[in-house]
C-alpha cells in the first residue's frame, strides 16, 4: 500500500545516508540535498556556498546511487570525479548512500558568531584590498581557513583569513578581498565607504589546513588567492615545518603581484628549502620582467622538486580554471590526489562560469 500511495502521489520515503569519519546515520527526503539534510541533524558538514561552485561540501560516496541538481562536473574535476567524488549541496539520494566526508583538523575550533568593525584597509593592488577588522574577542582559527563576513548589512561572503592564527585567538584579524565589478560589498569598500563599518563575523570554516607529511610541499596562488597560502606558510614557518616548498603565484602583470614581504619573510628562514616563482600571464612583452610568462600550470611540471611525487602534497588557492588544470598536470605526475587540497574562489566572477 505504501509503494502504490508513493506512486500516486510521488512521495518518497526518506534515505539513509551514513557519513563517515562522523560514524552517523542521518534521513534525506526526497526534497532535501544531501547537504541540507547533514546540516538539518546537526551535523558539522563542510559547505560554504551551498550552490555547486566552490567545492567545499566534496565527499566521496562509496556506495549508493545520488543524482545531482547540477552537473557535479562544473565544480570538480575530471580525476575527482572518476575517484567517485560528489558536491553534497547538489546531491539527492537515490538509495541508501555511504558517503567519506573529509576530516576537519583535530583541532579545528568550532565556528561562533563574531562582531567587529573595519578598523584598516589598504589597497595591495589596484583591485585588490587587504582589510582588517578588529573583532569583539579574540578569535581562534586553524591556518588556511575561512569566514563567512556580513558588512554593514550587505550578505555574507566566504574570505580566507591571510594570516597565521595567535595561540590565544587573533583580536583582529585581515582578509584580501577583490573588486568585483557590479558586487554590492567590494563596490562600496573600494569607493571608501566602509571605514568602520559594523562587521559580523561567522566562522572559522573549511578543511584547507597543512596536513602532516615529511615530503615536499607545493603551494600554488591564484590572483587574490594568496590568503590562505600565506596563513598556513606562516604558521608553518612559527611552528618550524621541515619540508621543502615549491610556492608559485599566477598574476596577470607585475602590477597585479603583492604579498611579495611576506613571502620574502616565509622564505628567509625556511628550511631545508623554499623556492618562490611567480608567473605572469599578461605582462607587456616589452616590459622589463625577467620571469616566467604564461599560466603558472605550463610551468608547474618542470618547477616540482626532486623526489618521489606519491608523497608530495598540494595546496592551491585560486580560480577554478587554474585549479582544475593543476590537478591534472599533479595527479598525471603521480601527486596523490588525496594529496592535492583546494580553495577555489566562489564569487561572483566565477561563479557564473
Ligand atoms: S557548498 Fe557545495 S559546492 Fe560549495
């Protein structure tokens, strides 16, 4: 009788997903995403955009059948795909599901509501601003994480924190944030009409952190991407990381370069090694730069370090193009694509891809 009323009226009985490495079971309806129902029971899921464009919410589904809202293709790349890897804000069940949920760092904090204000912006390039808000009460935060910042009313957006967390949490703590033509927050910060704004403050967010590992490191920055990779290298650097680091940074010009101190910084005392190189895709020809030319990820094969690449790791921050041609180049090179961990940039510019 149950199966004919579904028929006829097109209700669905719940699934059962079972997350893993949480050890929990939770019921998807049939209306429901993944992802809404993890976070309807509580459960901590990774997420931050919640429409299919950043890749937070990536889980592999071991078993079970999902259909997705929209292509999971546009998000993750071809070998994440092939590995059976699916976006949870775009995931409806099909059956039972068993999905692996990457592990948050041991010592993630869990993400609280903060109040601030801006207390300093400075441009860093002509379209880039590094922006510091001084909060209510210190903050704590593992390297490479995220926030979710409402200004003066305007909604939320997802900035990395850009440097490396204090031991007894950050009282004030700084974000790149990047014009974006028409986006009703960069607008109004790069006209200079946000000094002291009130600031809200949700988080940390996300599982961008240093894993443990002895071998190489390989950081690649894209455009205002530089963020995340300058928290996690410095603290890397505080906490005295012995490994070598490849950092390459994609610019368009050499205008469009910044952060440069703070790699200096990171690089001085690094050992054994730290290489920086950064790579310009459009710098006049007749200008004076000496450097590498074109996208970071043609040069990415000949930049890796000696040694064996199943045990290098990657971290990259940056546009999704960028992202996705890197792991290809890495995986074919042997990196582990468990190895390989990504930010890619979810506003507005890329999201409409
Ligand atoms: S939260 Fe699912 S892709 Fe961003």
């Amino acid at each position: 009788m149950a199966g004919l009323l579904r028929k006829l009226f097109g209700k669905s009985e719940p699934q059962i997903a079972s997350l893993k490495p949480f050890d929990v079971e939770i019921a998807v309806d049939g209306s429901q995403t993944l992802l809404e129902a993890a976070l309807a029971q509580d459960v901590a899921f990774p997420h931050n955009c919640t429409v299919g464009t950043c890749g937070s919410c990536k889980c592999r589904l071991v078993s079970g059948k999902v259909s997705a809202l929209t292509d999971f293709g546009y998000t993750l790349s071809k070998e994440e795909l092939e590995a059976g890897f699916i976006l949870a804000c775009q995931a409806r069940l099909k059956s039972a599901v068993t999905v692996e949920v990457e592990s948050p760092a041991a010592n993630t904090p869990p993400p609280e509501q903060f109040q601030g204000r801006i207390a300093r912006s400075d441009d860093l390039t002509h379209d880039i601003k590094s922006v510091t808000v001084a909060l209510d009460r210190p903050m704590n935060y593992i390297a490479g994480q995220y926030a979710n910042v409402l200004v003066d009313g305007i909604p939320a957006r997802s900035y990395s924190f850009a440097a490396a967390p204090e031991r007894n949490g950050r009282q004030e703590i700084t974000f790149y944030i990047r014009k974006i033509p028409g986006g009703a927050l960069t607008e109004r910060l790069f006209a200079g009409q946000l000094s002291a704004a009130a600031v809200g403050i949700d988080g940390p967010h996300g599982t961008f952190y240093l894993r443990q590992g002895d071998g190489p490191i390989i950081c690649i920055a894209g455009g205002s991407g530089l963020a995340p990779l300058l928290s996690l290298l410095q603290d890397a650097r505080k906490n005295r990381v012995r490994r070598r680091c490849v950092m390459l940074f994609g610019a368009r010009t050499q205008a469009d370069l910044y952060g440069l101190d703070q790699i200096e910084e990171i690089a001085r005392d690094w050992l054994p090694a730290f290489r920086f190189v950064p790579v310009l895709s459009h710098e006049p020809e007749d200008s004076d730069w000496r450097g590498l030319r074109g996208f970071v990820t043609s040069h990415l094969a000949a930049l890796l370090p000696q040694g064996d690449p199943a045990e290098f790791q990657s971290y990259m921050c940056g546009p999704p193009p960028m992202i996705d041609a890197a792991v290809t180049v890495m995986t074919g090179l042997g990196i582990p694509l468990a190895s390989i961990h990504y930010d890619k940039f979810t506003d507005a510019s890329f999201a409409a891809r």
